[in-house]
C-alpha cells in the first residue's frame, strides 16, 4: 500500500469520525438541556455520514475497518443519541412506557446496523437498503424536534412523538425496501431526484430550515413506503 492509498483511506475515515465526534457534542447538548442545538448535530452528523460512504466509493478508498468505524458511528450518532434525545425531552413524561420505547428504538437501530452489515459482507451484489437506514430514522425524529421547538419553543405533543419514536423503530426492522442514496459510484435516476430535491430544501432551509428538514425526511420516508406498496403488488 502506498503513501497516496493511506492518504485516500484517510479521507472517508474523517467523515466518520466527524459524524461520531458531533453525535457526542450532541449528547452533551441534551444533558444541558440544549435540545434544539443536539438536534440540529444530528443533522450535520447525517451530511458527514453521507459524504463518508460516497467519498469511500469515489476514491476507491473502502476498507474493512472503514465499514465497522462506519457502524460503529452511526449505532451512537443515530442510535444512542436519537434515543436519549427523545426521552429526555418528553418520553421520560411516560415513565416505563417512554424508557421502554426509547430503547426499542436505539436496539432496532442496532439490529438495522448488524443486518446491513451481515448483508454487505455476504454478498458484493449492491442491493437497497432493507428497513429504514438509521439516520432517516434519527432525522424523523431530530427534524420533528426542531419543527416544535421554533413553532411553539417545547413539543406540543408528547404523545406523537412518543408514536413516532415507536414508528421509527418499527420501519428500521421492517422489509420495507428504501433507496440507498450514496451506494455505487455513480447516480441513478432516483438518487438525482433526491440530491435535487436536498439542494433545493438547502436553499429554502435558510429562510425555513425547521420545516425543510422535516419535511425532506417525512418525503424520503413516504417514497419507500409506497414504493414497497407498488412493488409488493406488482409481484402478487
């Protein structure tokens, strides 16, 4: 392995090492009681998510220990962090209920992970994603946070987010089949309309940045949902 190899490693590893390091400043934020700024670091946590797994691709630059670094930072910035988030702002309101929730969440998250993983290490055939990806899942949660904190400065309803929590889960261990935005090296048709529709929610965020992020993930959820729908019919 040359130098230049080690360097291109180097790259997609500092992404995700970014994503990781901002789910646990994120995680202090909650413990202050910040939930709109640990929030809003899911979010970014998600971009450098993104940008790992491309860059890998792109620079031909993907390793084992990049796959399981990956893991690794996903299971804390998408699984523990979500969790905590939602229970300590609200769902702890539920006693049992909530912390049973909350951890039904950040356990599917971690099955989520363990089952992709199994899947991309078994096969070298690219396949979508099966069940929510865990970020879509933590930015269903973040972006519903944030949507109440600047309408009404706390949640209005507790109990919707204690269900959207619990949908969250559910659609992370589910067979739902989901576009995988950032698989391959190249874009597909549907990839391009999703990058698009990000680049426009990005223009529109600086103005409403609480519904973008929002509704961008309730859109991305939607699609799969009614994709698997249709293709489920297709084959009866």
């Amino acid at each position: 392995m040359n130098k230049f190899t080690k360097y291109k490693i180097l790259i997609p590893n500092f992404f995700t090492a970014l994503s990781l390091i901002l789910g646990l400043i994120s995680l202090q934020f909650i413990f202050d009681g910040s939930f709109s700024n640990a929030a809003w670091l899911i979010g970014f946590s998600m971009i450098c998510d993104f940008l790992d797994g491309k860059l890998a691709r792109m620079l031909n630059a993907q390793t084992k220990f990049g796959a399981l670094f990956d893991t690794l930072s996903d299971f804390v910035a998408f699984g523990v962090v979500p969790g905590f988030l939602s229970y300590k702002i609200g769902l702890n309101n539920f006693n049992i209920l909530g912390a049973v929730v909350s951890l039904f969440y950040v356990f599917s998250g971690g099955y989520r992970l363990v089952r992709f993983t199994l899947e991309t290490t078994d096969s070298k055939i690219k396949h979508p994603f099966i069940g929510l990806p865990i970020p879509a899942a933590a930015g269903l949660i973040s972006s519903f946070i944030l949507f109440n904190i600047y309408l009404w400065g706390n949640i209005k309803s507790m109990e919707l987010l204690l269900v959207i929590t619990f949908i969250s889960s559910v659609l992370m261990i589910s067979k739902i089949e989901y576009l995988s935005i950032d698989k391959g090296k190249k874009f597909s048709r549907e990839t391009k309309f999703f990058i698009s529709l990000a680049v426009i929610s990005l223009v529109a965020a600086f103005r409403y940045h609480y519904i973008v992020f929002a509704l961008w993930i309730v859109i991305y959820i939607f699609y799969g949902i009614v994709r698997h729908i249709i293709i489920s019919d297709k084959h009866k």
